[in-house]
C-alpha cells in the first residue's frame, strides 16, 4: 500500500495486547504530564470539546462538574462522551511534532449522590493527593461523571505512528 | 451562580470580537501547536486522531489525507468534524494549568480534484514554507478534508480571567490580517 500507509496502519490486535498496561498507566497520570479533554454532544447533536481534570480506575474514567454546568446537560441529554488524553512533556513520535496521545469513547452515567461522590474524593485523594478542592457553600453542587469505555485509540505507543485500538474492557 | 462558575462563563461578545486575530494566529501557527482531527464513525460514534491542519483567512480548516485513510471514509459518510488545537512550550492558564487550547467544529468536504489540493499546497507553501512533502509515487493519492467552521471555542486567551470561553459562532468576516502582517506577527510571537 506504501510507505506512508505502513508506517500508520492499526497494529495487529494481538500484538496490542502488550501495550495495554503502559497505556492505562499514562491514561491514569492525574494531570501531571498527561492532560486530558472531555468531547460531549450539544443540543444539536453536534460536538463540542474543553479541558477537564480526569481521574482513571480500572478503565472508568472519573471527571467532577457542576450542576449548572453545560456538559452536565449534554451529558443528561447524550451520555455518548469522548476524551483526549496528550502527553505535554515526553519526546516526538513523528516529524509533525506529536507526542503519545489517547482517544476513548465510552458511555457516561451521571451521579449527584453526594455520598458516592464524597467516597470518590477520598480514593482520589489517597492515589494523587487531590481531594476534594471545590468550594463549600451553596453556590457549587457536586456532579460526578463516570465513564465506561467502549473503544479506544492510542498513538505513539507503537513503532511509527501506528495507531493501537481496544474495543474490550 | 457562585464564584466558580463566574470565572468560567462564557466572555462577552465584545470580548471575543477582540480576540478573534489571536485565535487566528494561534490556529495558524504550526510550530506552537498541534492539531487533532474528530469524524464520525460508521456507528456515528466520534473518533479523534493527530493530523496536520492549515487555516485560511475565512476560517476553514483543510488537513491532506489519502483515499485509503479511514478518516477520509468517515468525513464521505458524515460531514461532521472537530478540531482540537492544543499550544506546546507555553505559559499554562488557570486552576487546572491547562495550556491554550482551542475546539472547532465544523462541516467537511472532501476534495479529491488535483487542482484543489495542489491550490492548498500552494496557500500552505507561501504561508509556512511547509509544502507538499508527501510521497511523490502512486503509493500516495492526496485528498483534502476542508472544514467550513460552525461554532469555535476558546480557553486561556481572556488574559483578565482565562479559564472563561471565548465562543465564536458567526464566520462570515474572514480574518483582515494580509498574510504579510500574519507571518511578521507570528514572528514575534
């Protein structure tokens, strides 16, 4: 197919398979060099994208918001979500520039139990150090969005720019 | 609403107009920022990828692909797109320390005719020096996705209060700058 083509071809889904560890593991990095970005569904069914704080168990992906938040009424509307992972310090993968970088989709469930959230703060806190930073008064009421992946592509994990998927979690 | 939210409200209108040349030449510069394409897969759900992006001076958005890239497939089947532009080695802005970042989304065309493609090189090559640089064998066919933009969003360039979003949903005034002005400014940035 040429070179350009074999160089960003998927690679093989077994081979994949090693890299599985390596790329929770940089998913799970709590905005220290990985940065990540929340993609959710307008009104209009079209996308819309902002940076957000994640924090990863096992393949859930956590993101704390408002009540009065847009991307909780997106959400409430369309729990089809989306997020960037980029990585903003390690070394180029190709010549445009591009470092490891992580795209998952997945179905997100709203929760407002405020015990849950409370629970989430605490395990948050134990892995980064980061707990619960929000103001206390009546003006912020805690959303947690929690996501399950449903497909997921990393690129620079790979020789060249060849893209790794996982469609099982 | 509570201090939170005030300070990631969405800026005035007023505010925005003023910042449009800034977001321009922040999409504009290659070298300071990276781009990543979303299209929409056969089962409508959204995938995102790293490309290569240029942006002309009445906003739309053109990335080189090939026929044989799932990217092209998806934009021929679902003319939805999105970009995210994301600065590298700058100043980070906010609470979270996110670095400048800008989201479009826009509808998408793919131009297969070589006159359109070498018409992009040729825009691309007098405002970047970047050319075209692919494979110049029948390995490589070169196609254009080319994004119309319909609605933009902006974090980090509201100096006052930078986690507040710049929106911008009208694109019908191209950008004044003369690609002279645009390189000189770009060169001091």
């Amino acid at each position: 197919m040429g070179e350009v083509w074999d160089k960003e071809k998927q690679i093989d889904p077994n081979d994949a398979e090693q890299f599985r560890s390596e790329i929770l593991d940089f998913i799970s990095k709590y905005h220290s060099s990985t940065l990540s970005y929340l993609l959710t569904i307008r009104k209009n069914g079209q996308p819309v994208m902002r940076p957000v704080s994640t924090f990863v168990e096992d393949w859930t992906i956590y993101t704390i918001s408002q009540h009065h938040q847009i991307k909780v009424q997106h959400v409430k509307n369309n729990p089809n979500v989306g997020y960037l992972f980029t990585d903003n310090g390690g070394p180029a993968y190709m010549p445009l520039g591009y470092t490891k970088n992580v795209w998952v989709s997945g179905l997100c469930e709203i929760s407002n139990n405020q015990d849950e959230i409370s629970d989430f703060f605490k395990r948050r806190e134990s892995v980064t150090g980061q707990g619960d930073a929000h103001p206390h008064d009546d003006s912020y009421t805690r959303i947690l969005f929690k996501t399950k992946l449903n497909y997921l592509r990393a690129e620079g994990f790979a020789e060249h720019a060849r893209p790794i998927v996982y469609k099982s979690f | 609403m509570g201090k939170t939210y005030d300070s990631e409200k969405e800026v005035s209108n007023e505010i925005s107009e003023q910042l449009k040349n800034e977001i321009f030449l922040f999409i504009r510069n290659w070298k300071k920022s990276r781009a990543w394409l979303m299209t929409r897969r056969k089962d409508s759900r959204e995938i995102m990828r790293p490309v290569g992006s240029f942006i002309n001076q009445d906003w739309s958005v053109g990335t080189i692909t090939q026929d044989l890239h799932l990217k092209t497939k998806h934009v021929q089947n679902d003319s939805i797109t999105g970009y995210l532009w994301i600065e590298v080695d700058k100043p980070r802005y906010g609470r979270l320390d996110f670095p400048r970042n800008v989201w479009m989304q826009g509808q998408a065309e793919v131009l297969e005719d070589e006159d359109s493609v070498n018409e992009f090189f040729s825009k691309r090559s007098a405002a970047t020096g970047r050319g075209d640089a692919h494979p110049q064998d029948n390995t490589y066919k070169r196609m254009l996705i080319n994004t119309q933009p319909q609605y933009l969003r902006a974090e980090g360039f509201f100096k006052d209060e930078p986690m507040r979003a710049v929106i911008i949903r009208d694109f019908t005034e191209p950008i004044l700058l003369s690609e002279e002005d645009i390189a000189n400014r770009l060169n001091q940035k």
